[in-house]
C-alpha cells in the first residue's frame, strides 16, 4: 500500500491567522441615546448631569466602543465628553460600533508586526475564526504581507483562495 503524505504539513506556506494576534479583554458598548431626552433630545446640562454621576469605574481596563444607537443628531463634543470621563479607566475608547472597535484593535496589533519573515513566502491568511476578526482586519493584514510576500492566498491549506502573486524578477 502506498504511503499518505501530508503535503499541506510538509509544505513551505505560512499560515497567518489574525486569531494568534486577537486582544484579550473585555469588549464594553456605551450608547449615547440613554442620556438622551426619550433617546433623541441633547439637552446640555442635563447630559453633563448624567456623565457626572454615571459609574465610570465599571469600565476599568476595558476596550470601549461609544456610539448612538437612534437617529437622533448629536453634536461632536458629546462623543468627547463621553471620552473623556472613560479615558482614567478605558484601555482604548473608540466612535464607533463593535465592529469599529475590533477593527481598530486589530489595525494596532497588525501595525507592529515585522512582516519581514513572510519574504519571499508564500502565504494563506487563515479564514475561519473563532473569535470575532473583522473584515477589515483581514485587508489590514493583506496589506502588510503584500510587499514581503511571494504569494497571498485566503482560507484553508485544502481550499485557499489565491489573491496575489508578486511579480517575477
């Protein structure tokens, strides 16, 4: 009988899996409109009255999407000002949505990795994830290995998807 060989594990690919680089900690949403007059009134002082006394302690060491939830038009500043009374606790505070905030963690991580071991390799960026990698983590990262490199596929080792291929020299 012949032998099976693995060909997946005895090639030279190099799998990148955003998974490896996901930011442990705890995800909090703070919606705007709950100190909103019915969700979409600002009223000044009585917003700043409600900042004043909200347990901004509850979100220590935590990564904070701030964000409205109606349609309701509030000025800049309110996002701010919210900002600013998260900024003694929050590990990072962002405008934005869940998806907002993990793209904007990913973007941070992936910015500090050295790519250069990815020369001249060919490379799949892992496709399937148990932990919530946003699609612009996924063109943050394409983005990154392109110039290094020698190809970029996307998926599984048994079903990737070629997205480039450098040019030859």
């Amino acid at each position: 009988m012949e032998e099976i060989i693995n060909k997946v594990a005895n090639s030279v690919l190099e799998v990148f899996d955003l998974e490896d680089y996901y930011p442990e900690g705890i995800r909090a949403k703070i919606d705007i409109s709950q100190w909103l007059i019915d969700g979409f009134v600002l009223k000044e002082i009585d917003f700043r009255e409600k900042l004043k006394n909200h347990d901004w302690a509850q979100y220590q060491d935590q990564y904070v999407s701030v964000s409205c939830d109606t349609d309701a038009i509030i000025p800049a500043w309110a996002s701010i000002l919210v900002a600013i009374q998260l900024a003694p606790f929050a590990k990072k505070i962002i405008n934005g949505h869940s998806e907002d905030l993990e793209a904007s963690l990913y973007e941070e991580l992936l910015s500090k990795i050295d790519y250069s071991v990815y020369k001249n390799k060919p490379v799949i960026i892992k496709g399937c994830s148990k932990k919530p990698v946003p699609a612009r983590a996924y063109i943050v990262a394409a983005q990154y290995l392109q110039p290094f490199a020698r190809s970029i596929m996307y998926g599984e080792a048994c079903s990737a998807v070629p997205l480039y291929k450098a040019p030859k020299k």
